[in-house]
C-alpha cells in the first residue's frame, strides 16, 4: 500500500513538472570594447541599471579593451561586486590593466582563442609607471577582488607588479599576461570558447533571449556633445551671445543662445563625471567677475584678469578627467585636445565680436528689433529743453561715466556723457553742453 501510495506521488509530481514549460531566461549583454573612461563607466552603470530593471538571470559583458582610467574602472567594479545577478565576462580578444581588473571581478570568465588578460600596471599620462603608491592601490584592489571571487589573489598582484615572482608562472621584470590555455591553467577562466552562445550552452541555458545593451537616443546626444570640437562651437556661441546681450541690452536671443549652449556644454561632460562641482562653481564665479568688472567696477583690473583666468581655465578642466589638478593619470594628447578646443572657441568668439559685430546690425532680423528710425524736427518731432541754462555749472558723478551715465547738479539727477574719457562716481564734473536732454560734462581736476 505504502509503495502504491508512494508510485502514486511520484507520477503526480512528474505530471506537474512537465506541465509546466521552462522559463525562457533573460540575458543581457553589456559590450566594453573601448577606452575605460567616464563615458564607459557610465554606459556600465545605465547597463547594469537597465538589467536590473529587466529582472535578467545573466549579463555577459563582451570584452575587448586595452584598459583606461583607474578611478572609472574602480567604479565599474564597485557596481560589478554590489550586483546579485550573475555576471560573465566574454574576452573575445583583450582584457589588458583595467580590463583584467573588470574581468576578474566578474563571477565568470570565458576567453576566445588567442585572447589575453593581465599587464595591470598603472600608468601615468605620459605611458610611464605611475610611482609606487598608485602600485599599491592597484595591487590591494586586484588582490581582494580575485579573492572574492575565488582566484589566486598572488597571480592577481603579479599582473601589477613586475617583483612578485610565482614558481613555474612568472619570473623578476615582468608582469602576467595569460593567454587562453595559461588563463585555464591557472585558474583565471572558466573555459576556452568561440562565442556567448556557446557559454550558454556550456552552462545549459537553451532556451533564453539575449538582449545587448545600447544607449538611448538621448544619451547618444549627449556623447556627441562631449566632442571637443561640438565644445569649441558652444564655447564661442556662449561668448558671442554673452557680447551680443550687453551690446544690445533687452533683446533676449543672444544670451537664450548663450544659456542654451552653457547647459548643453555643462550637462554632458557632468553626467559623464567629468564636470566636477568645483570646476562648475569656477567658471561661474570667473563669469560673475567679469560682468562685475564691466558693470560696476571701473577700469579694468584684478576682478576682470582674474574672471578671465577663471572662465577659461575651468572651461579647459571641465573637459579633463583630473583629480582636483592632479594630472598624472590624464593623457598628454587630452589636455592638448581640450586647450586647442577651448583657444578655438575663444578666437572664433573674438573673431565672431570683430567682424560679425558691425554685419548683425545690417541682417533683416536684426532690423526687425532694432529702432533705425529718424525722429527729426522736419518730421514734426521735438525734444524737450533744459527749463535753465546749466552751462558752466558744477556737480558730482552720480554713476560711472564711461562715457555716458548719470550727474547730480544742485540735487537734480540729469543724463551726461563725456568726451570719450571714464569719470569715476562722487567725482567733480563741469558741464560743457548740452544736447537736447542731454549733458555733455567733464572732468573737474
């Protein structure tokens, strides 16, 4: 009765099983086949995100790069440690220094045929080994990360440094870089493969979708607006707009132009964590300066050098991925490619002030806002005159006269101009003429 029973039990579960279908699993493929910088670090980050959010069983990331920037791969790999969904990585030919990094935080590697992984060395800007404490950092960080998932962490600190000798591994004055069959041997892949379906099937996953991770519309965008050269334009619309506002104060669409392209120089490089807030706070604060110089503070002196020197510089070090002036990891060729892209800007915004200047004024849409219109007295216009003759009489500058502002003559608050020369506030003026409702003063020595 109790084998009956049993028999019984057995047929039913058996029934269950195979009424129910396999549940398709949902992969997702992440690919880094390019430098690590905060570009990719963010493409990693939106990628794990949107894996997240798909509910996926696997991401494989698809291998193939010759490493990057330390403080951008140590947040992929941060991210990479934090997830619980498994993660396999496919190095279809090279996972050389940040890439091995990647790699080896992975739960999983597979390696093409004749693909390589190791020479984690860091570098400085110039291809040089960075000093020793750089060494360290990388050393303690491959060292965990192997032994986290597994590894031998001694091989892990030997693709750093070139001293650590393991037995039958590597000898004094060189780094480890496996091959495919040496990366088997030791422990550092899984298996030798030819592609990801071929490690689905060697992990019996048959019935699967795969889906492989692409930016969106939006964020193709704003890669193209980190172009030096797209942030050349944008930096001379912003000067040329800022230049054309104060020439024609009130008209509006110069400075929406130079607001628009200000945002859409800013925000890229930002998400991309290259603008950091310090650098942003600079170049606003070298902003403010130079309006204050122009506006408020006569002459032209520390506030307007220092503005300029502010503006200029943090629009360089937006576009660079330094650490608070620490340049030793940036490559010379990038703070060249920002420099030339920001002097382009400038000159082109000088060049757009000398010679577009005079021709604005001439185009239709300019004509459509400006008042080009002669009110003479042979058209029945009149102006009002001075109810005294204030010829010869004597006062204070109210505002800065440079040429044109405002005087006080016997507590009276008339419009004045100069002949061409500044006058301070609170000095002494003379006026010399006047022009219909208008003063012409000088200076009283």
């Amino acid at each position: 009765m109790r084998m009956l029973l049993a028999f019984s039990c057995f047929v039913l579960l058996a029934q269950i099983s195979i009424a129910q279908p396999a549940v398709k699993k949902n992969v997702v493929v992440l690919e880094i086949k390019s430098e690590i910088d905060p570009r990719m670090a963010r493409y990693v980050k939106l990628g794990l995100a949107h894996a997240s959010e798909k509910k996926a069983d696997i991401i494989i990331i698809d291998m193939d790069t010759f490493g990057g920037a330390l403080n951008d791969t140590k947040e992929i790999v941060d991210e990479l440690m934090a997830l619980k969904i498994p993660v396999w990585v496919f190095i279809n030919s090279d996972a050389a220094s940040a890439g091995a990094l990647i790699s080896i935080a992975c739960d999983s590697i597979y390696m093409a045929p004749g693909a390589t992984i190791g020479a984690a060395t860091v570098v400085d800007g110039s291809g040089g080994a960075a000093p020793d404490k750089y060494q360290s950092y990388m050393r303690s960080i491959m060292r965990s990360t192997a032994e986290e998932n597994g590894r031998n962490p001694r091989i892990a600190e030997a693709m750093v440094d070139e001293n650590i000798v393991i037995d039958s591994i590597t000898q004094a004055g060189k780094v480890i870089t496996f091959t495919t069959t040496e990366a088997l041997a030791n422990g550092y892949c899984e298996a030798k493969v030819e592609s990801i379906k071929e490690i689905l099937e060697r992990n019996h996953v048959s019935d699967y979708t795969i889906e492989t991770f692409k930016l969106s519309a939006a964020e193709k965008i704003i890669a193209i607006f980190l172009n030096p050269f797209i942030s050349g334009i944008l930096i001379l619309v912003i000067i040329g707009g800022i230049y054309f506002e104060l020439q024609t104060p009130g008209v509006g669409f110069p400075l929406l132009a130079a607001v628009v392209a200000l945002v859409l120089y800013l925000v890229p490089y930002y998400l991309n964590g290259l603008a950091a807030y310090w650098e942003i706070i600079a170049l606003f604060l070298g902003i403010i300066l130079i309006i204050a110089e122009i506006f408020f503070i006569p002459g032209f002196g520390v506030a307007g050098v220092s503005g300029i020197a502010l503006t200029v510089v943090s629009l360089v070090l937006i576009m660079l991925n330094n650490d608070f002036f620490n340049f030793e990891f940036v490559p010379l060729g990038d703070i060249i490619t920002a420099t030339v892209a920001m002097l382009g800007g400038l000159t082109g915004g000088v060049l757009l002030l000398f010679f577009g200047g005079a021709r604005l004024t001439q185009t239709k849409a300019f004509q459509r806002i400006a008042l080009n219109d002669t009110q003479d007295v042979a058209s029945g216009y009149s102006v009002s005159s001075f109810q005294k003759d204030l010829f010869g009489k004597q006062g204070k500058a109210l505002t800065v006269l440079r040429p044109s502002g405002k005087v006080v003559i016997d507590e009276q608050v008339y419009d004045a101009f100069t002949r061409g020369e500044f006058i301070d506030r609170d000095e002494t003026i003379e006026v010399i003429g006047m022009e219909g409702t208008t003063l012409r003063v000088k200076k009283v020595e």
